[in-house]
C-alpha cells in the first residue's frame, strides 16, 4: 500500500484522551495583545456586521442568525419547535406544518446554491429525530416547509447536502430499522433485517417545494455528514459511516473494531436515471434503489476509522475524509476516482457494492493531529481541519503537493490554533462552493467548560471567531452558543434583500381585512369568526362575544406597511399568542372552554400607545345567550 | 399650586411623534471614536464577563442571560415555554409546573433581597398573559416554581417586585375583570363591576417557596409598573396607572382623557396586618382587602398623564414618577408623604381611598424631556429616565436641589444621550437596591428599526451598552435582544457561586440509578418502566421493549459527577427529549401509539463517542408479547 493508515498512536491513550472531554494540558490563550483585537470583531453602534451567520440550535429545534465579525446573535428563526416569540406554532398555519412534533434535532444548515455559488433563496436544515428536513425562505427569514417524517428512514443526520443547482437536498440516516417503518424484528437480525437509506429530496425550482424523489437502500451502517460534488465530482456526493462493523450494542465499543470504515460514493445523477429508468422498487411510497443491483448508483471507499464527515474542496476535485481516531486526514483525488471507476480498481465489495482501491483513489493523508473530524476550505488552496482531541484547528495546504513536501508531509500541515474545548465543525464562509469568502472562520466547540460567567449545571457551548485572513490563524472573540451548534453557514449580508414588509397586494388570506370598518365577528352554528384589524394602536374590532363550548376562530390581519410595525395578539389564560408582520395575516383556532372576560392585548411593542392596544373576549356560560347579539 | 403639570408642549405634537414610531430626525452617532469604544465592550477569550444582565424574554416566556459589558447572550433560562434544548416541558415534573400553558409573557424580573441588597438566592419574574409568578433559583439557574394563574388577577403586569427582605412578591393587574374570575359582566358595566387588584406573594424565607398571601381590591385601572421601599419608604409599594378615565373601548384615545392618572402608594406591611386583623373578605380563597374600609392601606397620588411606572431611589426618600404624555418627572419626597398623611392632607377621594395632596408631596419637577417612562440610579445621586419620545435617556440630579437649582430645573439635567430607537426600559446595576453598582446601563429600546443585518419582517429589538461611569454618559455597544426585553436586572457574576454538578448526595429521586448493573426495565399491567443510566458514552440499558397500548416510564439518571458532562435522551418520533445535567435524574412518560424499533440517542454532546450513544425502543403491535420476555 501507498498510503497506510497511521497507527502510530496508540489507541488507548486516544481513548483517555477523549474520555476525559478536553485535550490534557491547559489551554493556551490564544492571544497576547487584547488592544489590537478588540478592534476585530467590534461593529461600533449603527455599523453592522458583514457576514450573517446561520447556526443550528441543535435540540433547541431551531436555527440561530448571529452577525460576523461582532458574534451577536440577531434572531431566532423558529423551524421544529414553537417559538412564542413569534407566535411560531400557535396560529393554525404553523402547527399545522410542526403536526405532532414540538421539536427537532437541527443539525446541519445548508444554504440554496446555482452554479455551485450561494444563490440567497432558501436554506435548508435537518432534524435528526423525527427524520424532516425544512426549508426557511430567505426573502423573509421565515420556515416555510417541513418535510417529514421521511419514509423508510431513521435519523436524518447526513443531511442537508444541496447539491450544485438545489435539484436535490440530499441526506443519509445515522439509524437502521426494520423496513418499511413500523415493521418490528429482533435486534439479533440488525446485520440483515435493519437497513440504512440516502435520499434524494426533490426541490422545485420556482417554489422551493420539497417532495421526495427517491431513495436508495444501504446496509446498517451509521452515515454521518456527507457533501456534494462539483466540478469534476459534479452529480456526485459523499458520507462517510461510523459503525460498518453493524453493531448494535455497545457501540461505544463495538462500533470502532474495524482499523477502516466506509464513505459511500453516489451518483445521485445516475439514482435519478435509474429511477427514471424504473429500476427502483416501490417501498412506503417512495421508488427505492438497491444499489448492489444497479451498477454505478454507489461506491464504498475506505476512510479512517470512525470519520465524521468528508468535504468537498472547492474545485471539486479533492475529497476529503478523517476517520476521528486516527491522526491523518485523507485526501482523495476525485479524477482518480473516475479513473478506478472506469477500470473497475476494486479491492473488494460489501453486498454487491464495489470498494474503491484506495491506493488508486488516495492522494495522500495529512498528519493533521489528533481526533480530526470535518475541513472547510478558504478558497486560497488551503484546508482547515477540526481536531476533536487536540481541541484545535489545523490549517493545511490542498494538492497539488511537490515532491518535496510529499517527502515531508509536516511540512503540509502549516499552522495549528488551540481552540476552547473539544472542536466539533468549524465554518468557513462559502467552504462549499466554489467561491469560498475565506476571512473568518468560527470554531463550534463542543464544551465550554466554565469559560463563560458560571450559570449553574446547564452550560452553553462556546463558538470562537478566527481570523484567518492571515499566514497564521489569530483567535478573536468567543461566543456562546446553546444548545450544540452542529454547524452553520456564513453568508454576506449584501447578497440578499430581505423584505421587511408583506406587501398588502400579495395577501391573498380570505379573511383579511385592511379597514377597522371591516373588522368583524359573526356566528356560524357553535363556531365564532372575528376577522380583525391590528393597526397602531387597537384591534377592530375589541370585543368578541362567544360561549363555552363554541369553537372561536380569530383570523387577524396587521395593515401595517412600514418596516418593523409589528402588532402581537395575546389572550389571557387561553395559551394563545401569535405575531404579525406588517402585511401578514394569521388564523387562530380554539376551544372556549371556560367562562368569563379574558382580556386579549398586543403582545409585541408598536408604539407610545401599544399599552392601549386591548380588547375583550367574553364567554359567556354554556347555553345561555351571548349578551348583545 | 406650587408645582403645575407641564403643559407647554403640544400634546398633538407628542402625538405625532408617537405614531411616528420614533423620533423625528436621524440619529446622531454618539461616538467619533470607534477605537477607544472596542475595548471598553470587549472580552477576551477565556476572560469573562463581570456582571450578569438577566432580561426579559417577553413573549418568548423565557429569561435571557447576557454578560456585561460585552452584552453576549450567555443562555437562555426556560420559564414559562417549553425549551426542548434543555428538555424542559418534556419531563413529567417541568411539564406538570407549566400545566396547561405553553407560553407566558415576562415583563419584569427581580432578584431576591436581604436588607435592600441583592443576595443571589432568586429570581422571579412574571407572566402577564397568563397572570402567573416565576421563581428561578440562583443556585442552579432552573425554574423552580410557577405560581398561578393568580386569582382574581387579569394582567400580571405591574410586578414582580421585590420587597426590601424578600418578604413579597407585589404584584399589581394591567386588566381588570369581574370579580371572582369566571363571572361575566356587561362591558358597560366596566368602572362598576370590573376590578383590578394588588397581590402579595409570600416567599417562604427558607425554600423561596411561593404562596399567595393577600390582595387589595383596587378600581378597574391599568396598574403599570411599581417599586418597593426602603429606609423612609421602608414597608412601602408603589405603582402608577394609565386608566384612571376607567374606559374599556378604544383605550389608546379614551385613557388618555385625564391630565394626570393615579400613583397607588400601598403599605404592605398595613395590608398584611389588617389581614392578620381579620379585616379581609374572602375571594376565591383569597383573603381581600377593600382599601376604603381599612384605612391606611392605599393612597392614590397625582401623576403625569399616562406614566408606566415609579422608581424609588436608593436612599427610599426620592419616588419618582413620570407621565408619558407630560415633557416632565415628577420626584415625591416620602417624608413629605409621611407627613401628609399623618396631617391627612387630602386633596380629595377616590372611592373613598384619599389622594394625596401633590403640592404637598411633590419635591419638584424635571424637565428631563419628551415621553419620559422609567428611572434608574446609580447610587451617586443621579438619575437615569428613559425618554421614549426622544429616544433618549437624560441624566439628571436627585434632590436635595439648592435654590439655585429650584430656579433653573433645567440646569438640574446634565446629560442627554440619543438611543436608537424608542427606549422602554432601562436598567442600572443594582438601581433597586441601597447600593447601586452604577458603571453601566443598558437602553432596552423599542425599536431597532434596521440597525442590524436584515433579517426580514420580524426584527429584533435593540439593547444599548451605556457607560455611566463618567460625567457624560458614552454609548459603547449595541446587542440585539428578542422579543421585547421589557426589564432587567444585572448582578455582579462574583456575587453568586452556582453549582455546577447536582450532589449524587442530593438525588433522592426514588428510581435514580447510579451503576450500569442497576439500569433494568419492568413490566407491571400496561406500563412498562425502565430506570436508565446515562453516562459517556452509553445509555444503560440500551433496548426497552413493550407494545402498543403501553404506556412507557422512563427515569434516566445522568450519573456524571463533572462539569459540563451533560446527557440528553431523545427518541425517534416519539417527541421526547430531555436533557439531564450531572447527578440528576428525570421522569418521562409516554403513550405508545405506533409499532416498530425507534431509535433513541444522546442529544447533547458528551464526548467523542457521544454519537454511539444509543439504544431501541422496541414496539411490538399491540396484543403480541414482547419479544424477549
């Protein structure tokens, strides 16, 4: 072999390390001149900041919108779980899309792209418990879609992967089951009766509709993160899996037998001809490929042993896999993959899947460091990888390498940067497109550890921000970010244009009404309507008259149409909030259960009169006569 | 009169202001130099901040920490809305605290007092939607217990204020309803059968724990924000109303009829006596003082038109009360009332509740400026207003004033500093208690009107950093705050040592569990139960079987005993998640509806084998055995 996997390391002391939850040793602080970078990361009052970035909030179920360089966090989009804040979840439309869920596991935020470039539409997340992927609209910050729970497929974590032109949200499940989903058989048959699933999610071009497209069938291992191809890779993408031995119990132990495990290698390009060609075979709904017998579709390729991920560089040529328990970081060169392909350079195969050589594929591996996990890239050739057990983040220089450096592949790796604690992803704007901006690049550390003022048992994770505009990387500020970012994407706040009103011509809510005049209720057998206007600062009408037991259906329309006018509609003691946009139109729905007078008030500030902003629903007793109708 | 009500400014004017929705003109930038303004905000990495700023999350129904002065968020503390990235709401025992109500609306947090100082035990804020009090403990950053809805109570929004030895919780009501709740009223009835009220929540001095103590009828006025006394004033609460007109249709033009509205200044050590006294009359449970029959309970004192609220300053001699429709602050001498009342210096009578004489009473007015609402102080004798109209906060001289002074109020005004946009509140370190830290405050304005990255429709609010330390106040940075931060408090970090890990010693949960040996699951009838540990890196036991029709009780104990070694449990489409900080144990209980092998994983990182940290829930179809036992 050309390129062996080092094991120089032993394993066990590996393990202490990563038991331990921090690198040994203290860290080092990273700097010696506060002064110099205070100026850094500051946006002085009125300035903003450049770059957005858009961060999982993990099992918060929600995706966080901080600024670059000043890490402050400016808003919350609310995606799988209820946010009051914004009524998210409590207005008919809303939970209608949440259903039977209120939360979700965010993982990986992925940002619409055409020509391989962010194109500002869409950005697309995961949930890894419930197994959904959601699409937030960024002409207005706003969750649009939630797809999901996906058929045949149990823990969405591979994902979301878009691909070159958004055709695709691709994604990989962490967890095998029995399928179709709900079949149940014994944990002994894991090995034959449990499978894994990729899945391609079609996304319409003009909506950003999601739907599912197809699926194809993978033995039980545990994807992990993947990437899309471009280039040379193009109509490609990648995972890599953590648990090929196929275990089931233990796998803290069980799990890492294996000196290798497996990436997979798809050609969703050709998945989507061989569908189109009616090889699949309907499973729950969805046409689902079984690889083995579809030659082409997938390829196993070796990776070290328990990767996390693999990254595609931005010319598409240079994949790029770390197996968290060794000290290298592999690069493969995407040209020699179609060559092995075309020549059939197999090692093996794994239930009919071709395993790639890897000494045919293997450009070479970077002795990066200890506990390397994901890489992002700044669009200058060089690469920088998250080293989980140093608690750092190694820069490193992409291929093409010269003899000499070949010889002395130390010398790859040319600066390393401690990080506070125990790195998981890092991001670096547009790392995977083929632009990348470069300048920052934030470090999603996985513990904090008391570096922020004590606030008891529940700690926050810590984010640090890195210059990394220079030869050597320079730490500037932290941040804390809860719960676990699992990554992010960086965008430039001047690529996009937010609205900031709904334009009153584009409401097309049945019951909206755009004059207090029109504000109305009226009765329909046991059900109340009220279609109301919100505008600076009272509701029309302020008084809904109703009884116990009648169901009471508020439709309420904010007729403002000036940025940032934003009316809320709170009733007292029904749990019932929602807010509306200037131009936005929201549909309540509830049960009037008990009797009595229940203000309702504009729970969002409006201005110097909002305090006056309220009105009365009164419910009378059951069976008795609403007072003045 | 000695001193009249202000009324040089066109009220039409103010008007047109107000509905403007900020201040007319462009803001001024108040800094010219970027570079002196970074390192005044600025934290390195691995420093921390010095004082904490607790804010209100509004209608998030959450608590937000920040750190000062670099005003990043820290965490986010659940109260009153589920947050799945702590797990709360999940567990039986946080979703039994939040009952019925998935959201709140906090207005006013106030941590705990020993002799007028904060003493770093609690901090409890208030829900005004669903008229309920919070308590989080300090030691740990967990709600602890929620208390309500509060009888006779509509509006939970003039509290949660502090007396000077955490005697109370005073609270007062925003709306007013027929009494008891549940009785429906004409609405025309409004001024005669609508009321409002004053609660005293007791805090048990050894738990914290909450109880309602006694209330005082009040008529159907708006009661805004209050504060307690001290020194002079000790024994004291006060509060201002914005309704005195006492209309209940279109309030943002028929509550502002009056040129001036009603200040409540309430003895509570009077209304607790007078209860002992057996003078109350008992409403829903709740022992009730009518003010007109037990003298020396309430008085009513002359305020501006419109106010939202009283400050007592730290000596508890100064109270100071601003109209937001009047261009100026009114400041009371507590003496002076003392004395009025004791001479019974009437101006006239409320529904027999006597109203102060103002002449008497009032110590002079401020022209501190347009739309004047909160005032905080620093403890050097100067006073803080938010300027709402204005966006501004001016800096000004609590009495004693010399003649000069009395001569030209205007000179009593030092500094003025532009905001961006529409402050409401503001807080200085310590302002309600004897020994304000001064040093910073921080501007909660209204609006922030496209100060940051646009985010579309639905924009955050804008938190300004102001330094106080000097004779000019200086602003220094800008945070952006969501929804709505309607107060704050701010406590040094190293006032308070909160734990980190919960003593296993402590864990007296009947089904804790602390070895893997012990982690078992049982049937009894239809509920299987399982008592797992959770510990880096593996759930034990690893598989629960049971059937459709079950229902399934889990009590997972995270038996770390090491900071920041945090577990989650989630289950695949099961919405469920918790998280479970070291040493403690949680209860979850769950109706199984659907068969098939769901996963269930560790949601919160814990180590480099966290991912492996997993298991089965086995659901077999209904009526069949189980498959293993």
């Amino acid at each position: 072999m050309k390129y062996k996997f080092s094991s120089s390391i032993i394993l066990g002391s590996i393990l202490a390390a990563l038991l331990g939850g921090c690198s040994a040793g203290d860290p080092e602080t990273a700097n010696t001149s506060g002064d110099s970078l205070a100026e850094k990361s500051f946006v002085a009052p009125g300035e903003k900041d450049e770059f957005y970035l858009f961060y999982s909030g993990g099992h918060s179920g929600q995706v966080f919108v901080a600024g670059i360089p000043s890490m402050r966090h400016i808003v919350t989009i609310p995606v799988f779980s209820p946010y009051p804040g914004t009524g998210y979840g409590f207005d008919d439309e809303s939970r209608a899309m949440l259903g039977e869920y209120t939360w979700g596991d965010v993982h990986h935020p992925g940002l619409s792209q055409t020509d391989s470039l962010y194109d500002g539409r869409w950005l697309f997340v995961n949930d890894n418990a419930n197994n959904r992927v959601a699409r937030i609209d960024l002409r207005d910050f706003k969750t649009k879609q939630i797809l999901g729970p996906i058929p045949n497929s149990s823990g969405n974590h591979g994902s979301s992967f878009v691909t070159e032109n958004t055709e695709y949200i691709l994604v990989a499940t962490r967890f095998s089951v029995p399928l179709p989903k709900g079949r149940v058989a014994p944990m002994e048959s894991y090995a034959d009766e449990f499978n894994g699933m990729v899945s391609g999610i079609k996304v319409d071009q003009e909506t950003g509709e999601m739907s599912l497209g197809w699926q194809i069938l993978t033995p039980p291992f545990n994807w992990d993160l993947g990437s899309t191809g471009k280039g040379p890779s193009s109509g490609w993408a990648f995972w890599t899996s953590y648990n090929t031995e196929m275990a089931h119990e233990t796998l803290e132990v069980n799990a890492s037998q294996r000196d290798r495990d497996y990436a997979a290698f798809v050609n969703w390009k050709s998945a989507e001809q061989a569908v189109a060609d009616g090889k699949a075979e309907m499973i729950d709904g969805v046409p689902v490929l079984d690889p083995s017998a579809v030659p082409g579709v997938m390829y196993f390729v070796p990776v070290g042993k328990s990767p996390h991920g693999v990254d595609t560089d931005p010319s598409g040529r240079w994949i790029v896999a770390s197996g968290k328990l060794q000290p290298t970081t592999t690069v493969y060169d995407f040209e020699k993959v179609l060559a092995a392909i075309e020549a059939e350079d197999f090692q093996d195969t794994f239930r009919g899947i071709p395993v790639l050589n890897y000494d045919a594929i293997a450009e070479g591996e970077v002795p990066v460091g200890l506990g390397p996990l994901h890489t992002q890239y700044d669009g200058e050739g060089n690469a920088y990888t998250s080293l989980y057990i140093e608690s750092a983040v190694a820069k490193w220089k992409l291929p093409p390498w010269t003899e000499e450096q070949r010889a002395d592949m130390e010398s790859i790796v040319t600066d390393k940067m401690p990080v506070h604690f125990n790195i998981g992803h890092l991001v670096v704007g547009g790392s995977d497109t083929r632009e990348p901006y470069g300048k920052w690049l934030v470090a999603m550390n996985k513990l904090s550890k008391g570096r922020h003022a004590n606030v008891g048992p529940s700690q926050p994770e810590s984010s640090q921000l890195i210059d990394i505009s220079g030869e050597k990387m320079e730490m500037v500020f932290e941040a804390y970010t809860e719960p676990e970012p699992h990554f992010a994407q960086i965008l430039k706040v001047d690529a996009i244009e937010p609205i900031e009103v709904y334009p009153k011509a584009e409401n097309h809510h049945p019951h909206a009404v755009w004059s207090l005049d029109e504000g109305t209720t009226w009765r329909e057998g046991d059900t109340v309507h009220a279609k109301i206007v919100a505008v600076r600062s009272r509701f029309g009408p302020e008084k809904i008259e109703a009884k116990v037991g009648d169901k009471l259906v508020i439709h309420v329309t904010n007729i403002e149409q000036t940025s940032d006018m934003i009316h809320g509609l709170g009733i007292s003691e029904h749990n019932i909030n929602v807010v509306i946009d200037p131009g936005e139109t929201k549909t309540i729905t509830l049960d009037l259960k008990k009797p009595g007078v229940f203000p309702f008030y504009c729970t969002n500030f409006c201005s110097a009169l909002h305090q006056e902003m309220q009105g009365y629903l009164v419910v009378e007793p059951a069976g008795e006569t609403a007072m003045s109708q």
